[in-house]
C-alpha cells in the first residue's frame, strides 16, 4: 500500500493492535522487529501482497536458530527505494 512515493504503508497483520516489545528490548538491545499479542488461532492476515519465500514448521522442542521462530512464514513484497522488503510472522500456532 502506497500513501506516495516517499511513504510506505503496511496494513495491520491482527485485528487488535496490542505490541508487547518493540524496536529495542528493556535492555536497550536492537530487537529489528515488532512483537505483537494475539491469541492462539487467532488469524494473521500479511501486511502486504506479496510472494511466500520461506516457511517453517516447529519441531515441537527445537529452540534454537530459526526453530526459536516456532512456525514461521516469510513474504516478499514489492522492493521499496531499492530495498527488499520482507515480512516475517513467526510463533504462530498453526500455518
């Protein structure tokens, strides 16, 4: 979704807007996502239309590297100024 050519929109992924960690963690560490709530089975919709390059489906105990994802999917959107832009949607309860 374009506002013009210098401001990218995307579309809310969950219908509540409720961000349990943002940019930085409490710490003050780069956290490079947005974290946010919903409930098991709740629906998460892509911000934006795009192609689905990556998907994940947890082990059930593995917690390290991309399984601490959980299940996971990642999209590729129209590139922006240059940029590749990707969305990830990981922790998700089922895909």
């Amino acid at each position: 979704m374009w506002l013009n050519s210098d401001i990218r929109l995307l579309r809310w992924p969950l219908d509540k807007h409720i961000i349990t960690s943002g940019w930085y963690y409490n710490s003050g560490k780069l956290h490079r996502a947005l974290d946010l709530r919903g409930s098991i089975g709740t629906d998460v919709k892509a911000s934006e239309d795009g192609e689905v390059v990556w998907v994940q489906y947890w082990d059930g105990r593995t917690r390290t590297g991309n399984q601490s994802y959980g299940n996971a999917i990642k999209i590729k959107h129209q590139d922006y100024k240059g940029h590749t832009v990707h969305t990830l949607y990981a922790h998700l309860s089922s895909i």
